[in-house]
C-alpha cells in the first residue's frame, strides 16, 4: 500500500525564531495524527539546522524546498546535497513551480538535482503542474505527461520508489482558487498512468502522487478522499500548526 503522506512547505516565510517555534508546534500536536499518515515540513535553508534539532527522534520528517544541480564547487550561493543531508535533511523538493516559473529551472537541470538528491540518500518531492493558460488551452494533460517523461522517465523503477510525485495546479496557488476533487482526481489518475507505462502497475500503484493547490482544512477531506490523491504539499495552510495537523487528520 503506498504511502500517504502531508507535507508542508513553507517557502520563504518565517525567521528563523519562529520557524524553530512553528516545528515545536508541529511536532508536538503530531501525536494526533494516526500513525499510518506521513508527516514532512520543507524550510529554508537557513532553518535546517536548528529545525533538524527540534524535530529529531520525532515522526516528522525534514526536507529542504531546493537543491543544487552540482556536486560542490565554486557556485557562490548554492547548497548541496551532501550539505543537506549533514545538517540533517530527510527530503527535498525539486521543480516547484515557482522554481520553473521564476528562476527559469529546466527539466534537465531537475534531472541532474533528482539524481544527486537520490545518490546522497534524499528522498525527492519532484513537482509538475500547468499554468493558467495551459489549462484554458485545454493541454493540462500533455504538459503534465511532458513533465513526467522529461524527468521521471530517466530513472529506474527503484529510483522511483524514493520520489514522491506532488501535482500543483499553478493557477490555484496563492490565488485562493482551489481544483475541483474531481478535476484534482483526473490529473493524478492521468500520472499514474503515465508511470503506470514506462514502470509497470506496481510501481504506479505504490508511487505517492500528492496534491498541492491550496489544499485548506475546509477541502482536503474531499481531495482526500480521491482514490488517486495520497496527501497533500501545503503552502499557506502549513505556516500554522493548527491547521497543517487539521489537514493530516482529514483522512
């Protein structure tokens, strides 16, 4: 059975006082949530450490919201993966939209940052969604096919049992607007499928496929509740304890 699994981004917000406070809340309410659901926050860079110490022992894991696409070297500002894990990373997220849209990252470069993140013993969060535009043209289905095959399709089956693949609707991030469950369903179902192909059934079958569009205590029960829909990546919502533990038990 694969694994179910909510997981907090919390991009760039928080110093680091009160990104340490907010892992101490998380942490403390995680005792509520059933056993069986997986617990993960993404922070920035400069809050893993202290971060990494207030989560150790606990149940939840620990991931990074980037990496690099090279090993070490002379890349003024970058973190490694072998930096990552020494400060105590378990996970971390790779071609997050704002990643693409923004700062220009290709489905190679992803490939590169999914392969060193897999080698150095990271598990990977790997993001692939449509914008706006593409959904009104109606080629949602095509560029998150195109998605998957540039990058998951260079993998092997057991690399794929370390990826968690997070489906992001870019028009419903930030914008308040939430996929329907049964829009949010299709997708997932279409990248099951999709891996499904190029894996074979099992390994589509045990692949955690999460959603992340403004998924809120209000919906996630019913984003839940999709049979191809195994957690959520939380934005906004998981900048509050309260409410990031709320959508864990909406299971």
């Amino acid at each position: 059975m694969r694994k179910k699994i909510v997981a907090g981004n919390w991009k760039m917000n928080t110093t680091v006082p009160e990104g340490v406070e907010l892992a101490k809340a998380v942490k403390e309410k995680s005792a509520a949530v059933p056993a069986g659901i997986g617990l993960i926050v993404a922070v920035p860079f400069t809050h893993i450490v202290p971060v990494s110490e207030v989560l150790k022992g606990s149940r939840v894991g620990l991931s990074a919201e980037n990496c690099a696409d090279k090993e070490k070297g002379a890349y003024t500002g970058e973190v490694s993966v072998d930096m990552l894990v020494s400060a105590g990373c378990n996970y971390t997220i790779l071609g997050h939209s704002e990643r693409r849209q923004y700062y220009g990252e290709t489905d190679e470069k992803l490939v590169a940052k999914t392969r060193l993140a897999l080698d150095a013993g990271l598990g990977v969060i790997l993001c692939v969604g449509e914008n706006l535009s593409q959904r009104e043209a109606g080629n949602h289905f095509k560029v998150v096919t195109e998605q998957i095959e540039n990058v998951l399709f260079n993998f092997t089956a057991e690399d794929l049992s370390k990826i968690i693949v997070a489906y992001e609707p870019v028009w419903a991030i930030g914008t308040g607007k939430t996929a329907t469950s049964d829009q949010a369903e299709e997708i997932h179902a279409c990248i099951r499928k999709v891996i499904a192909g190029k894996f074979g059934e099992k390994a589509a079958d045990d692949v955690t496929i999460l959603y992340g569009g403004s998924c809120k205590p209000a919906n996630a029960k019913e984003l839940f509740a999709c049979p191809d829909i195994d957690g959520g990546l939380i934005g906004g919502a998981a900048l509050k304890a309260d409410d990031f533990i709320q959508i864990a038990l909406s299971y």
